[in-house]
C-alpha cells in the first residue's frame, strides 16, 4: 500500500520535471520573439507569432492601455498576439506556458506618434573634448644625446585624459603645452591629474628639453578633440532637436569615446566621392561651407550617435514634410532607401535593402544588416563609404535607421542603427528624458 500511495505523486513530479525541462529547452529564437521591452505607436497595432509547440497565455496586467486580443484562453502553435494600443501609457503582459509557468514579462510603452524631418545633409563636425587625451608616446633627444620618454616612465597610459596640469584645469593641447614649457623653465616638475576608466590619478612627470625642437615636454602625444565629416540623420523642426552619425565620436588611436567639453556641427559640401574596394573602405572628401556659422550645437556623444539643437533649420527637398517614424517592431526585412549627398549639397535617393533586423538595444550602431542595391549608387561608390554614417534609412514611408558603418570585404553592405534608440538619447520618447567607429572622422593631434 505505501509503493502505491507513492506512484502517482512520482508521476506528478516526473511530470512536471518533463514540462520544465521543456521550457528551459525552448530555442532563444522564440524567446527573443518576445522582448522584455517595446514600444507601440498610438493608434497603431502590432502583431507577434508565437512559434511554441505549447499552449501560451497572455494576460495584462491593467487591461487599460494595450488590448491583446487573445482573452484568457490559450494561444496554439503559430498563433499570433495582436497588441491594440488604448491609450498612451504603459502596461505589462505577463505570458504563461499551460496558462501557469511563467514565460515572459513584456512591458509596452504606447506613444504619441512622431514626425521628424529626414536628413541626408553632410555636415562637419567639431569637437572639442573634456581634457587632453594622450593617443601615443614620443621619445625626447637631451643635450648628451640620450633618449628618454618622461611622460610614460610616470606612468602615464594610453587612453589617459590629462584634466590638469599643477592644479590648473587644461583648456586645449596647447595650453598643456604652455604649462609644460613653464615648468620646465622655472626647473620644477608637473603633476598631472589624469581620468583613467573614471578614477582620477596623481602623477608626477619632469618635463626634458628636447633638443631637436630646444622646448620643454613630455614625450606625449595628445589630441583634444576630433573633426570630420558625417551625415545629419534628423531633425525636430518643432524643438530644434537633431541626431547624426548613428555612432560614438571615438579616438581613432584608441577608440576612447571623445569625452566632449563643447561640439558644433556645420554645413558640408562633397568634393569628390572615392569609392571603396574590398578590404579599402571608400570616404567622402568635403569641405566645411560658412565656417564659424553653426548649423547646430552637440549636447551628447553617446553610442548611437551625437545629438543636440539646431541653430538653422536645413530644409530637405525631397522631404517638404516631416515624416513619421518607425519604432523597432515596425522594422522588418525588405525594401528601403537612403539618402545622402555625393556631390555639392544635392540630397539624393537611393534604393536598398534590409537583410537583418536586430532589436536590441544593446546591439548599439549593428541593428541593421543593410544592403545597397540602387545601380546608380554602385557605379558611383561601390556601396557605403565613410562619411555616410548617419545617413537615413527610410521603409515603408517611415524613417527607421541610418546608415552607421560598411563592411570591409564588401561595400555594398554595411550596418545600420534602429531609429528608435536614437530617439531614445535624442530625448524624444519617453516623455523627453534621456538614457543612457568609423565616418571620416580625424583627430587633432600634437606633441606635448
């Protein structure tokens, strides 16, 4: 009688122990069908598939904000969620497997639907960064001919941003060396206060005459900001808000994020187009037009672009009227254009396609796989060439991405970042508030 009081409660737990081992068995490409996270547009429904060999259910937790469709009963294999939004606001689906196992939580934002104007522009772009970064070490010559590196044997790094020199907050590489030079008249060494991976660090460095240029240094090479040409992605025409480039600023040398102290964007006209070849990315040649009249003004550098106010509004030909936006679930593969110039300022269209939607946030300036198919573009440039990042992707009618770097064995490909996330940093969703490579960029580098 104990054996049989035992069987089934065994049974139970050999059943539940099948059930969950095939929950933890569910390939992650079904789970990624459902983000932790989305946005819906006001007005504007969407629809998910669930590819599961179980029954599902969803449930929200308010009912007021987001209808999904499927009531409480189970949704089969293949069956598909369809998400009305209400109203704006936020609410929070909870899917169940067998209608108990917890599956997935998926919080949906509803938003207001957003116009923005597309750009295409080339613009220029000055940065002047927070500190001196030091990009590389040089060896000094003294008057008995030895060879000396002072500033590396303190102990100074690569990638070390020099914020000031005897207690004096550094303005530009220049006036690091005018300090340098000063001490090294008056025979006293310098301590320097450097940022490194947000610790600030003491270091005390003697500077040397160096006698081939007879002045006082370190044996350091520093930059303190960056230059280049990029491509405007948007603009608010309403707030004056823009985003560009769809990636970080970065150091070149190091690949630092240029830790901004002040930057300006400013028109930009293409002299020439040199196309790119497999393994030789191509670029944009430019040059800055009303230098000293800013187009805009960068407030952020961060990982899917730079972002701030415009100063003047640009106009787009193509596009007299803004256009909607495409949150991340609206981007599917497919048909697309961009825009960009290739000669003068002349905005131009060209047809391409996305091959891959990648929506995660974390896949910052890499959501999209695009590909050039327009045969005007090819014969002109062979695909993307640098100076193209930012460029804006279109589908559908909507702005969804822009263009953020080629690939190097073939440039008629290349990556792109969703809309969506720009906007995000840009300070457009969420109510205004703000979260948390490549494009022809050059830094201004001396000897210090």
């Amino acid at each position: 009688m104990t054996t049989r009081a035992r069987v089934p409660g065994a049974a139970r737990l050999l059943g539940l122990a099948l059930i969950l081992a095939l929950v933890a068995s569910l390939p992650a490409w079904a789970v990624a069908r459902l983000p932790a996270h989305l946005r819906l547009v006001q007005g504007e429904g969407q629809q998910f598939r669930l590819p599961l060999p179980v029954p599902v259910t969803v449930r929200s937790t308010r009912g007021a904000v987001v209808e999904t469709g499927a009531g409480d009963g189970p949704l089969r294999l293949a069956s598909a969620v369809n998400l009305s939004p209400l109203r704006l606001g936020q609410e929070q689906l909870d899917f169940r497997l067998f209608g108990w196992i917890p599956f997935r939580r998926v919080t949906v934002d509803v938003i207001p639907p957003l116009r923005l104007v597309p750009g295409g522009h080339s613009i220029g772009v000055v940065m002047r960064s927070d500190g001196v970064l030091v990009v590389g070490f040089g060896r000094l010559t003294t008057a008995d001919g030895r060879t000396v590196q002072p500033g590396r044997d303190a102990g100074i790094q690569v990638g070390d941003v020099i914020v000031r020199v005897g207690g004096v907050p550094v303005e530009d590489q220049e006036h690091v060396s005018r300090l340098v030079q000063a001490a090294g008249e008056a025979g006293r060494p310098v301590e320097l206060t450097v940022s490194r991976q947000g610790r600030l660090l003491g270091r005390t460095v003697v500077p040397v005459r160096d006698a081939s240029s007879g002045r006082f240094r370190l044996g350091l090479y520093v930059q303190d900001g960056a230059a280049g040409v990029g491509t405007l992605t948007f603009y608010d025409p309403d707030t004056g808000r823009f985003g560009a480039l769809g990636h970080v600023v970065a150091s070149p040398e190091t690949g630092q994020p240029i830790a901004m102290r002040e930057g300006h964007i400013l028109a930009a006209s293409v002299m020439s187009v040199h196309e790119g070849r497999r393994g030789e990315p191509g670029e944009k040649v430019a040059t800055l037009v009303g230098e000293g009249r800013w187009l805009g003004v960068i407030e952020r550098n961060t990982p899917y672009g730079i972002f701030g106010r415009m100063q003047e509004l640009p106009g787009n030909p193509l596009f007299p009227e803004p256009v909607p936006v495409a949150v991340a679930t609206q981007v599917h593969e497919g048909a697309a254009e961009i825009v960009t110039v290739l000669s003068g300022q002349r905005l131009e269209r060209f047809s391409a396609e996305i091959l891959r939607v990648n929506r995660s946030p974390g896949a910052a300036g890499k959501n999209l796989v695009i590909r050039i198919t327009d045969p005007r573009l090819l014969a002109r440039t062979r695909g993307i060439v640098q100076g193209m990042s930012g460029s804006p992707i279109l589908q559908d009618g909507r702005l969804v991405g822009a263009v953020t770097h080629v690939f190097v064995s073939d440039p008629s490909r290349g990556y792109g970042v969703l809309l969506e996330w720009m906007l995000q940093e840009a300070g457009l969703l969420d109510g205004g508030q703000q979260r948390a490579g490549s494009g022809g960029f050059a830094p201004r580098a001396a000897a210090a």
